[in-house]
C-alpha cells in the first residue's frame, strides 16, 4: 500500500470540469489534507469559475488557486495550461443522458474528443499521473453517454502504450451517481417534497443503487494517483440501496408511484461484469480490474490483490452489504444541497 500523506505535497494539480461538484469537493480535500503548490480549476464556464473562486476555502488559498477557462476540446488550450502539472484528474464531460442522446454528436466531441486531447496534452507536456473519472454506464452501456465513457476509458487504458520512455501513467475510477449529486435522485426528491409532495415517484420498485459519497469518490481518486502503474480501474466497495427505500427514508410514510424505466435508465448499477472477473482482484476496500493488454513494463498487478472467483460479477443487485431504512436516513444527513 502506497502512503498518500504527502502525495500532493508541492505538487501542480489540474481538474478538467474543475468546478463541477467533485472538482469542489476534490480541491477542498486537497487544501484541507496537502500543501499543493498548484491547483488549476480548468473548464469553460467563466461564471461558475467567478462564483467558485469566491467561495471558501478557495478565496483564502487565492495564492495556490489558477482558474483557467477552456475546453477539453480544445487541445492547444489544454497544452497552454498543463504547462509545468504533475497531476491531471479528468471529471469534464457531458453526463446528462437526454442531453447527450439528443445531442449525440456534442457528447462524442467533449467525451470521446476531449479524452484524446486530454491524454496527447497529458503525454506532451511531462504530466506524471492521470485519472480519468468513469461511470458504471460505461459497463455494458445502454445509451449514449455510456457509450462514450466506454471509449473514453479504452482511450485512457490504452494511453499507456504511448508513454514510452515517459514518466507517466494512466488510470480510471469507476463509481455510479454520487450521492447529492446533481445526476442523484436525492435532490430531485427533496425538491419535490420542498413543494408539499407526499407522493414520489420512483420507475421501478425493484431499483437499487450503489451508495458512495463525494467524499469517498474523492478518495478513490487519490487512492489511485497514489497507487496506479497504469491501466488500472478502481472501484470502491460501497453498500447497496433500494431507491424506494430511500424515498421512505426522506419522507417517512409517503406514497409512491411506479412510473416505468425510463429511456437509457438500468434497474442496478454494474461496476465488474463477469467478463470482467478474470482481470479483478480484490482488496480490503475496492477491486481493480486491470487491463488484458500489457501496455509497457510498468504495468503490474498489485502482489496482495485476491483473484475473484469465475463469473464474480460486482452489481449494486446482488452486492453483499445493504442500507436499511434508518441508516440511509442518517447518511442523508452528510449531503448538502449540491
């Protein structure tokens, strides 16, 4: 196991989509736990970089904080501001499903595009590590947006047969829908009963979810810039939920409603499939499922990673640890209005 205490000590560090709710979440840990030397907030919109550069504790580490408008389609942009970065986490990407179905062309630009221009920066400009943040609608995908995390973590996996001579690598972490998160169910329910619903609507009584806060999302990702050789995917192991459960758990005693799944929409999240399996080894706290392909002579597998069985598959479905009622409840007492 790595030791991650002074793993950003002195560091450059750039977040595309920086000012999403992990780039928050990300740069707040990183001030509160290391002395970076450099966070560049890296995105295209100019507002949100106002209002974020206002807030706390960002404001009172103006000294360490860089925000830098652009876009990950843009790769001479990205070159101009991975100029002298030790460390890229990639969060941009367009992540709505409706969006990205009606606009399928603008997803494949930012999230199969902007994952090209990301690693060829990356790889130009002496970047040591980078993670790319992915999703489990990238496993076995259904709609469009999953499709383009797929390729776009393909990209990023097999970045690693183009370091060469380079000190660089690169790696993904997989996780579903962050717990208060703006792609999360938890404030669309809260705003419906902010308006006096006592009735929620949930598509299929049989749904479950994985549980992960931002957080352990956070985490993870540190855990990987800290860990990685290359070509690794980390996946935490977090408990499961049903989503009725958490509608019962946000207003006790409310009816629901069983609306059907909805286009692109899955009954469970999948982090490992089966085909998965025979790449995956298991830790005390997450898996990492590592590449068919050996890209260059850094690539290793952990020594004290355990083989998960034949067909193990890793579903938010059939996961061995659940939430009750009561203890969603008071996890719900950790997410903030994102």
């Amino acid at each position: 196991m790595t030791e991650t205490n002074h793993l950003l000590d002195g560091k450059t560090i750039l977040i595309t989509g920086g000012t999403g709710s992990f780039g928050h979440c990300f740069t707040s840990y990183v001030l509160k736990h290391y002395s970076p030397k450099k966070i560049i907030i890296y995105s295209r919109d100019e507002f949100k970089q106002f209002v974020m550069s206002n807030e706390s504790p960002y404001r009172e580490n103006a000294k360490v904080m860089r925000f830098f408008i652009g876009d990950v389609r843009d790769k001479e942009r990205l070159e101009r501001a991975m100029e002298g970065v030790d460390y890229v986490v990639h969060a941009a990407a367009l992540k709505q499903v409706p969006a990205c179905e009606y606009n399928p062309a603008e997803a494949i630009k930012t999230n199969v595009h902007g994952a090209m221009n990301v690693i060829d920066a990356s790889l130009d400009c002496g970047v040591k590590k980078v993670v790319a943040l992915s999703t489990d609608k990238a496993v076995n995908p259904v709609n469009l947006y999953g499709g383009t995390k797929l390729v776009s973590d393909k990209l990023f996996i097999a970045a690693n047969a183009y370091a060469g001579s380079k000190d660089i690598s690169f790696s993904v972490v997989r996780y579903g829908n962050v717990a208060g998160s703006r792609g999360s169910v938890i404030p669309y329910f809260r705003d419906l009963i902010s308006r006096g619903e006592t009735t929620l609507p949930i598509t299929d009584y049989r749904m479950t979810r994985f549980w992960i806060s931002l957080d352990q999302a956070v985490e993870l990702v540190i855990k990987a810039l800290a860990e990685a050789h290359g070509g690794e995917t980390f996946i935490s192991k977090i408990p499961s939920f049903y989503v009725k459960d958490l509608a019962e758990a946000l207003l006790p005693g409310c009816r629901t409603i069983e609306t059907g799944i909805r286009p692109g929409e899955k009954l469970h999240e999948v982090m490992v499939t089966a085909e998965d399996a025979p790449n995956t080894l298991e830790f005390a706290h997450n898996y990492i499922i590592y590449p068919q392909i050996v890209y260059n002579q850094r690539q290793v597998r952990d020594p004290e990673g355990k083989p998960v069985q034949d067909g193990f598959i890793y579903s938010s479905g059939t996961n061995k640890e659940w939430l009750s009622v009561e203890q969603i409840r008071e996890l719900l007492k950790t997410v903030q209005p994102d």
